[in-house]
C-alpha cells in the first residue's frame, strides 16, 4: 500500500487526515476540508 504522507513536509499531520485513504485526490480533498474547518472567519 503506497504511503501518501511518506514525501510530505509533515507527515505526522498528514497521516491522521489521511488514514485509509488510498486515491491522491481524495486525500487533498480531505486535508483542504480539515484545513479549511480549522480556519477562522
């Protein structure tokens, strides 16, 4: 199974975002949903 955190700059956050999540771009969807979650208005 390939590792999408494995060349990122922080993969210790990216990993809990991304965890079972095999398809690349559902894996960007879901950290920009997360991200975007945490922002202030």
């Amino acid at each position: 199974m390939m590792n999408l955190c494995s060349h990122t700059a922080y993969p210790s956050l990216c990993q809990p975002l991304v965890k079972r999540i095999t398809n690349p771009s559902r894996a960007t969807h879901r950290t920009i949903q997360a991200l975007d979650s945490q922002s202030p208005l």
